[in-house]
C-alpha cells in the first residue's frame, strides 16, 4: 500500500476515521441538547468514544510535515505560502464566516467581551466551537521550521519524551488561573499548543520510525485490535467514573498510538474491498472540509428539523443525512472561484496514476 514515496494510502484511511470520529461526536451532543440536555447510555458511549478523532488528526498533520521533510529539502517561504493558503486563510475565512452567522440567526454579537478578549478568542479559534483545532495547527506551524532541523531517529525518541512530559505537565500540573489576567486566559486556552504537542510529535515520530512501525503494524495487527478493545472497555470505564473527558486526555498518550497502529495494521484489510476503499478515499480527502463546514450544516438541520426526528433509533440516519449534506456543501464551495482558499481538498493519487507515474520514471 505505502510503496511509493509521498503516497501512503493508511493515513488517508486515518484521515477518513479521525473525520467521521469527529463528526459522531458532533452528532451526539447535538442529541443531548434536543433530548433535554442529557445523554442516554448509547448517545453518550458515541460521543466519549469518538473524542479519539480530534488527536488523531493532530498526529496526521505533524506526520504529513515531517514526512515530508525526510525527503525533500525545507523552503521556508514555500513552506509560509503553502501553509497559509491551505491552514491560515481557511481558518480566517470560517472564523468570521461563523461570527457572521451567529450574529445574524443568534444575535450574538462577539465584540461584548471587549476588544483584547475578542483577539484571544479569535487567535484561538473560538468563533465556534471546533475551530481550536485550526489554532493549534497554526500554532504547531509556527514551531515546525525548528523541528524539521531534527532528523535522527535517536533524537525523534527523545523528543518525544520530552513532549510527554510537557503535554502532562500543561494538563495536570500547570494552572493557568494562578497567572491571572489577559495573559493567564492564554495560556487557559483549550487550543493552547501544550495542551496538544505531544499528538504532533508523536506524528513525527510515526514519520521518522514509520517503515519499522508499520511493519510491526502489519505483523501484529491482532494484537492490536485485542489492545484496541481494551482500550475502548477501558474509555467507557474512564467516562461512568469520571464523566465527560476531553479528547487530549492524559490517557490518550497511550490510546492514540495503539489505536493509530491497528488502523495502519488493518489498512490493505479496509482497501481491498473496492466500496471501503473509494468511500475511505473519498471521505479522507474531503476530511478538513467537512471538519470546517459540518457545524453549519448541522446547525441548519437543527434549526429545520421536527423535535421528534430526534429518537435515539434515528441516529444513523441522521448522521448519515449530516455526513451527506456537508459532502453537498463542501462540492458546492468547490465550483466557486478561488475555492482553495475556502477549504483545504488534498489531492490523492489513485492506484492507477501510482502505476502510470512508476512506468514513466522507468521508461
């Protein structure tokens, strides 16, 4: 599956999962509020179950850059255009496409907290509720020119040790509230990079170890899935004891990589029927912009929809008909001009362009 260089089909199925993970979770809590503001046990095994799509798509952008960065040669200003034409302009257009929004059906006007407060909540992705994960990825951008100068294994391991100990130390020990003011509600952000780096890391970590991890993957991949199911009897124990967690938990440290494995061991399993593997493609490439456009579709279909379409029975059609409907949107915005400064669509080499491409470097 992996054989050509810059084309490596199991994180597209990564890319895939960690999208339709996101959305469950998306769905679910749009049940808990159309159900008088309470989950019943399956709503609620959905959405703590499916917080493993948000670090998952953290590790898939550290793992793209610094594979990347293996082969080819770092041009910063390539790198600066590249990345705010794909991350930044993207994140600019949906943050104050959603403030509009909300102000014109909400009446929410987001300048009330004042201005200083309004720029943190901006910077940080707060203009609706997913677009902190668009922070953190600019944030890890902007540290990404000094890591990609690490390109020993060795030094991979240790600095992802490091970034274990900084991502436990930011969630457990650090408390931002001691620091007060404006500067103590930065570093009190959910998108505040520390939070997350480890994810990142982790990626390039895959990246660098990624022919012996896979293979290892590969081999024990049903060792994997026996671990994969632990680990989600595991979750369900977390959440009835703890309640809602987060989806940069401690715990995922270790869930993350153990799962993203098996995802990697069974990906020729998903590919080889030829629907999972033009559904996985499709859903992979579209990835980021359903993650961008998903919430207003959901929002609508909120607004529309009888109270009583919303019976837990009715949940996979309604899922579905979200998952569609962004699909629909999302091919929308694509016929517009200057569309790839609205949404970020990879483009993903089929099998056959593969082969025509090896024929022409041999011929």
């Amino acid at each position: 599956m992996s054989n050509v260089r810059g084309h490596i089909s199991e994180i597209h199925i990564l890319r895939a999962i960690a999208c339709l993970l996101v959305l469950f979770v998306h769905v679910s809590a749009t049940f808990y509020y159309q159900q008088g503001q309470q989950f019943n046990d399956l709503t609620f095994f959905i959405n703590q179950i499916s917080r493993f799509g948000t670090p998952m798509f953290a590790l898939i952008s550290g793992f793209l850059l610094f594979y990347q960065a293996r082969f080819k040669r770092f041009d910063f200003s390539r790198f600066v255009s590249s990345r705010f034409t794909k991350i930044g302009l993207p994140f600019l257009f949906w943050s104050i496409f959603y403030l509009l929004f909300m102000f014109v059906a909400e009446g929410v006007n987001p300048l009330e907290v004042g201005e200083k407060q309004f720029l943190v909540n901006f910077t940080f992705g707060n203009s609706f509720y997913h677009l902190y994960f668009m922070s953190i990825v600019f944030q890890f951008y902007l540290l990404f020119p000094l890591l990609q100068l690490v390109r020993s294994k060795k030094s991979w391991a240790v600095l992802l040790g490091i970034s274990i100990l900084i991502n436990v130390y930011s969630l457990k020990v650090f408390s931002p509230g001691e620091v007060g003011g404006l500067l103590g509600d930065i570093l009190g952000q959910r998108a505040f990079l520390p939070n997350w780096i480890y994810f990142f890391i982790f990626g390039g970590f895959l990246a660098y170890y990624w022919e012996p991890l896979s293979s290892f993957a590969k081999r024990y991949k049903g060792l994997l899935g026996v671990a994969v199911i632990l680990i989600t009897l595991a979750a369900v124990w977390e959440y009835k004891v703890m309640g809602s967690i987060a989806s940069n938990r401690v715990t995922n440290i270790i869930n993350i990589p153990i799962i993203t494995l098996f995802i990697i061991g069974v990906g020729s399993n998903i590919t080889r029927l030829k629907w999972t593997n033009m559904f996985m493609s499709k859903i992979g490439a579209l990835s980021m912009a359903i993650y961008l456009a998903h919430p207003f579709v959901l929002y609508c279909f909120q607004e529309v929809a009888p109270q009583y379409i919303w019976k837990t029975s009715l949940f996979p059609v309604i899922y579905l008909i979200i998952l569609l409907g962004t699909i629909l949107m999302v091919k929308a915005i694509q016929l517009l001009p200057w569309n790839q400064y609205i949404l970020t669509v990879p483009k993903i080499k089929t099998q056959q362009r593969i082969q025509q491409s090896k024929y022409s470097m041999n011929s």
